[in-house]
C-alpha cells in the first residue's frame, strides 16, 4: 500500500521570519498528522534567505515534541557536513525522546554553496566523496557497543534510527540498491533522472536486515486550490523561488503573482518547467489526474510532498485537499 507523507523546508515568507516559519511548521506538521500523513520530513539548507530548517535536528526536535504519532525525520541530512558522531549523539537523542517515530534520511550534496560548505566543514576533506566511509561509520555507532569499545555514540549506540538514502542521480540509487536501504528521490526539483534511478534501484537491491524488498520514495510539489487557476496562482511562489536559483538571486519566499508571464524570458520559463516537472498543481479533478500518472509510471512505495505556498492558510488547505486525494487514490 502506497504511503503519502510530507517534505518541509520551513519556508520564510517574504515580509516574516524564522519564528514565524517554525510556527507555521509545527502548525503544518499536527495538520499533517491529523489528514493522515506517514512522515513528516524536514530538510538541511544552509545560507538561504528563505529557508529556515539549518539546524535540522534542533527544528526535528521541535515537531517531535509538538505532535503525537506522525514520523518526523530528516530528508535529510546533509552528511558531508558533520561529523558522523555528532549525526549518530544527535539522532540517537532525537530517537530517547521519542522512540520509534525518528527516521534519518542522509544526502551528500552540501545544502548550500561551497562557501557555506567551506564555513560549515572548516575545510572541504569531507566531502560528496567521503559519503560512503562516512555512512558506514555513522551506523556502526548505531549498532550496538561491545565491551570495552573506546568510542561510542551516547546515546545513540544500539538504537535502531532507520537511516534512508536521499538522492538526485544514480549514486544514492546504486548505494542504497547495495546496502539494501530505502531510496528516495528528489524529484521535486530533479525529476530527469527520476525513473532511471527508480530502476537502477530496483534491479541492484540487495536484500538486508533491514529490508527484504526495494523501498521507493519518490519526492513530488503538490499544491491544490478550489480551482486550477487558485492553485496555478499559488504555484508562482515556487516558481519565483527557482527562478532565484536559476539568476543567483535567492530571497525570502515571494507572494504569488497574477501573471508570472511578465517576471521572466522564455528560456528561464523553459527551465523552470523542467526542474518543477514532478508537480501537481491545480483543483482536486487535476491533483487526481497528475498524482495517479506519477504513481503509475514510478509505482512508488510511498510519495512525499512538498508546497511552498507563501500563504499558510493556503498550505494548509493545500495539504489537506492533496491527503482526500491520495486516499482516495491508494484505496481504489
């Protein structure tokens, strides 16, 4: 049975600040746990005007103890940037508090620029390279201590954290497919490689411990309105956003605009339709349509949804329409 759960990037609205934004996604998370969503996952960024989930953890943390049965997790933690101990102390805490509702999605991009990277890291010898070394000393510090062993994570050791590959290419595929370890893909803003990945995954997967059969997630922008043209209106925040990224130009998260046509050239158009590829946008008789196609050309263990909506009654209403819709959808 198909899962549908729910990726935030505390998004700061342009005009608010980083409270606001942890208000609002705690206020999103207990709405999510109410819909019916499985997990509730925040993600690393770093150096970024308008997002405000830099310390991961910490943010984690804060909706752990607000909610009651939802999973929250990290998709993900960016690895390269920590040390695999401060990842395995942190997440083993997270995992005290709350036991059984902690997931730790890894990623090895750095979540920002290579300054930010630079700043973070106080030197760059741990990299994207590095991930593979750096994951298998983070889960032995999970497993658990044997007499007399000089190092170990407190708390943290012998606690069963379940730990997801994240990834946009076929790296994370090819490694979470040999480790036998759930993979989930970012197609929200990299749909290209999306079902190359899926089937680089499926075919190498290497039953495990942990699993016995492929785990597939698979990331999607959901955002639904009353009608196509609301929900389209409301998409040109997220448009914005990546339109940022494309010129360099990275800000708090911008209101949405009547005519998006008037703000950029056809060729940045053109890229943003790309990297938004894995959307659906639109009333509920239009999420339907997109959502079962997805879920048909990737059959997808679980989809995770993400909205950056600048308005939070609208996120809110967003993510409860997209839940009656993928219900439904899962259930016939």
């Amino acid at each position: 049975m198909t899962r549908y759960s729910i990726l935030d990037l505390a998004p700061i609205v342009q005009g608010g600040d980083a409270a606001q934004a942890f208000r609002n996604s705690l206020d999103l998370a207990r709405h999510a746990e109410a819909a019916g969503y499985h997990r509730y996952w925040i993600a690393e960024h770093h150096n970024i005007p308008g997002v405000a989930s830099a310390a991961t953890a910490v943010l984690i943390a804060h909706v752990a103890a607000g909610t009651r049965s939802i999973r929250v997790g990290a998709g993900g933690i960016m690895l390269p940037n920590h040390a695999p101990l401060a990842i395995a102390e942190q997440f083993g805490t997270l995992e005290s508090l709350h036991p059984g509702r902690i997931d730790l999605g890894l990623g090895r991009a750095p979540g920002g620029d290579p300054l930010t990277a630079r700043a973070l890291r106080r030197g760059l010898d741990s990299n994207g390279d590095t991930f593979g070394r750096d994951l298998a000393e983070l889960r032995g510090y999970f497993q658990p201590a044997a007499p007399g062993q000089p190092l170990r994570a407190v708390p943290g050791a012998g606690l069963n954290v379940p730990i997801y590959i994240l990834g946009s290419s076929d790296f994370g595929a090819h490694l979470a497919a040999r480790l036998g370890l759930p993979f989930a893909f970012a197609s929200h803003f990299a749909p290209d490689y999306l079902l190359a990945a899926l089937d680089i995954y499926r075919r190498n997967f290497q039953p495990s411990a942990v699993l016995d059969r492929p785990y597939a997630i698979v990331g999607a922008n959901v955002i639904a309105a009353g009608t196509d043209a609301e929900a389209q209106r409301l998409f040109t925040s997220l448009q914005q956003a990546f339109l940022g990224i494309i010129r360099g130009q990275r800000t708090e998260l911008l209101p949405p605009v009547d005519d998006i046509e008037e703000i950029w050239e056809p060729h940045e158009a053109a890229h943003v339709a790309q990297m938004t590829r894995c959307s659906a946008i639109g009333s509920p008789e239009t999420i339907r349509r997109t959502l079962a196609t997805i879920l048909e050309q990737t059959n997808a263990d679980e989809i995770i949804t993400t909205a950056q909506i600048h308005d939070h009654p609208a996120r809110l209403q967003s993510l409860e329409i997209a839940a009656k819709v993928l219900d439904s959808l899962i259930s016939t």
